[in-house]
C-alpha cells in the first residue's frame, strides 16, 4: 500500500499541474477497532480500514473542494481537476486563503497501537458492572472503538503536518426500566488513550447511570416560577456551543447579526466566568494540532474573567471581518472549576432545576432560548426533590452568563472538554 506522504506530493503536483493558485490537501488512513453491544449482547467485532484524500484549491481568488476515497493516481489527478474545475464555476472573492508556511512537524499522541485483549476486558467489565451496580438500565446500544490515524497535511506554501494518533472511545446509549416505568433515552461519551482504569469511573459514566435510575419515578411540577438552573457539564457543553454558535461564529460574525459584534474587550458574561480553548491540554485526549486552514493550533481564551478575548474565526471570515482569526477549530472547551463544591451548590439552591440535558430548538439572534429540560431534578430549600417530567425552561443565553450564581470545584473530564457544575440565576421554570 502506498505510503499516503507520497500521495500527499503527488496530490499537491497534480493539483499545481491542472493550475492551482494555492491550494492545501489531508490524506489519512484510519484503522478502527470495534465493539457493538445491543440489548446487553455483544453483537459485533470488526475490524475496519479506510483512506481518504480532502482538497481545496483556489485559482483567480475561486475556492473549489472536494473529498474521494481512491487514491490511485488516475483518481487523483481527476480529482484534482475536478477541484480545479469546482474552483472556476465559484464566485470570486478575495478574502479567500490559506495559511503562510508554517514549520513542519510529526505529532503523535494517544495510544496508537491499541491493546485489544485489555480493551476486550474492560469492554466486557463495563457490561458486568452496570448490570451489578444499576440493576434498572437497559443498554440500548454501546459502541466502543480503538482508532488508529494517521494523517499528512500539506499545502502550496510548504507546510507539512503529520499525525499519528490513536485513542480509544465508549458511547452509551441507555434508559431505565422498572416495571410499567421507563425514562427518556440518555448517552455518555468518554475518550481516552489509557486502560488503567475501568470505564464506568470515567467521565460522568457513574453519576450518568445513578441519575437515570433515579428518573423512573418523576413528579409533574405545576405552575411557573423564576428560578435557578444547575447546568451539568453535560448540558453546560449543549449551552456553551449554543453561545458560541450564536455570539462568536463564523456565520453571525459574517451576517453582523450577532450581540457581541462591538464587544471584544468588554465585559459580556461575569467576572468568574473563563471559557478557554485548549486543543493540547494534557485532558483533551487527541486534541488538534492545526487548524482547518493550515495554522498551528494553540490554546487561547474566548472569555477571560468575563471579557470577550476572542471570536471563534476560520481565516475567511477574519479576512472578511477584520476581526482576529481563532488560534484553534477544535471545540476543547475549558472552564475550571470554581471554589464551591456540587453539593453545596444543591444546599445553596432555594428552588430551581438540577438540567441533565435540554431539548429545544435553535435560539433566536438574541440569544432567547426555550425547550424541555430533559433527564432533570426539581430543587427546593437546598434538596433534591425528585426527578421532573417534561418541565420547560426559558431564557437568554447572554443573561444567562450575567447571572451566575456558582462553579463547582468538581469538574468532569470525557476526554473532550473539561467542565463543571454552573448554576444560574433568574430563569423561568415552567411545569403543566
């Protein structure tokens, strides 16, 4: 099989040859190792392997793309012509681009070479401890997998990026049963490049399953009140990609319909609150090494003590807008804990809502949002009081960063982001 760095030259050849002006390519192989389990069985072993080749390429300020999975040399010649040809029937626009040359480098993080006989065993010991330790869920689906990839980024202005990296994932897909009584589905993710400890103590597994058990019997609330919302880190990375979709992207910058346009460098969310983006945390697992557009990622603040640093920008839209690009594409959300334990928070909680997931749909330009809090508790003078059915929250995302009322010093750390408990004042509750 041909080492996929010489497709990477050849890729860049053909596409200079059909008369690229600039252009930028990533070739990978994927090798996956996986696991299916359904209705408690496992179902499946397989093994998987694939190659693929992404090129963009720009001529007389024109972007065309596209993405194929051969990788003969006929097939990568008519694929750089037709991404040429892609280019030419595009609309012009100077603010097109891609990275200066950057220096090369050959990253390799995670566990590369997997160790299928361990993964095997804590595979099947995850199976045996939920059946022990939550006796009332049902395993709907769980998916867990070993990839293997490796990938060579090039482009027209001499970079090179090259990745080994390999991780191993778990994804969950369950409810609990008991009798007549069944909850909502619910899903826990975890991502990681080591085997040494179980998977149910990994990220909110534990806490994920305790909490769906303790669904299957809920209360209907009545009435409306304005309350306060305890977000788990789970629904807090739901909220946080909502703001940032809404506030800080690429799409609302570009439409100048976002709130925070005139903002960078003013205060738009409390002064303990600190949103970071860190692709090479030691806790991000197989984080990003660059950016979409060729840049070598590094870790920067979006919000820093409640000051917007840092819109989420592709180089395009920095071109277009004037504002910085983002140092980072990858979603590595970062908030460290704060100085109140998730008990405490509860216990400082006169009425309001303990949030395991939310349901509803894009909020509006604003920032309003409105939906059903899924998988949730009702908390009154400090104590759980039962899990809650079909209960609407409505709000504003921007409010809702004005009025915090505490961080939890627990964080949960999936191997994707790192996040704590967060509850907020001055949202309204609603039941039947």
């Amino acid at each position: 099989m041909e080492d996929i760095r010489l497709i990477a030259e050849k890729t860049k050849k053909a596409l200079l040859d059909a008369g690229a002006q600039k252009a930028q390519l990533t070739v990978s192989e994927t090798e996956t190792h996986e696991f299916n389990v359904d209705g408690g069985e496992f179902s499946l072993f397989r093994t998987l392997f694939d190659r693929g080749l992404a090129i963009t390429a720009y001529k007389d300020n024109k972007k065309g793309s596209i993405a194929v999975n051969r990788l003969d040399d006929d097939s990568i010649r008519n694929a750089a012509r037709d991404c040429i040809m892609s280019a030419e029937s595009s609309i012009a626009d100077e603010a097109f681009d891609i990275a200066p040359k950057q220096e090369n480098q050959v990253f390799r993080t995670g566990a590369y070479e997997p160790d299928i006989d361990l993964f095997f065993e804590r595979t099947r010991e995850l199976m045996r401890q939920i059946k022990e330790r939550h006796p009332k869920i049902l395993m709907e689906q769980m998916i867990v997998n070993h990839k293997k990839i490796h990938t060579v980024y090039q482009n027209t202005n001499g970079t090179e990026f090259e990745t080994f990296k390999g991780a191993y994932s778990v994804s969950l897909m369950y409810s609990g049963h008991e009798g007549d009584h069944t909850t909502s589905f619910f899903s826990s993710d975890i991502y990681t490049d080591r085997l040494d400890k179980p998977f149910i103590e990994l990220g909110s597994v534990e806490k994920d399953l305790a909490d769906t058990e303790a669904q299957l019997h809920v209360t209907e609330l009545s009435g409306k009140f304005e309350g306060s919302i305890i977000l788990t880190p789970s629904s807090l990375g739901s909220f946080l990609g909502s703001i940032i979709s809404n506030f800080a992207a690429d799409g609302v910058i570009l439409e100048k319909t976002s709130i925070w346009l005139e903002k960078l460098g003013q205060q738009v969310a409390d002064s303990r609150i600190s949103i970071s983006i860190c692709p090479e945390d030691s806790r991000i697992v197989g984080g990003e090494h660059y950016t979409a557009d060729g840049f070598r990622s590094e870790s920067f603040d979006l919000i820093r003590n409640g000051v917007l640093e840092s819109f989420f920008l592709s180089l395009y839209v920095s071109n277009k807008s004037g504002f910085p690009r983002a140092k980072s594409t990858s979603f590595s959300v970062v908030i460290e804990g704060g100085d109140t334990s998730y008990e405490d928070i509860i216990k400082n909680t006169k009425k309001g809502l303990i949030v395991g997931r939310f349901s509803g749909g894009q909020p509006g330009t604003n920032g309003d949002f409105s939906g059903v809090a899924k998988n949730s508790f009702l908390v009154e003078d400090g104590q759980i009081k039962g899990a809650v059915s079909e209960t609407m929250i409505n709000g504003n995302l921007a409010e809702l960063l004005n009025n915090l009322i505490s961080i939890s010093r627990e964080t949960v750390e999936d191997g994707y982001s790192v996040l704590p408990y967060m509850a907020f004042d001055k949202v309204v509750i609603s039941g039947k």
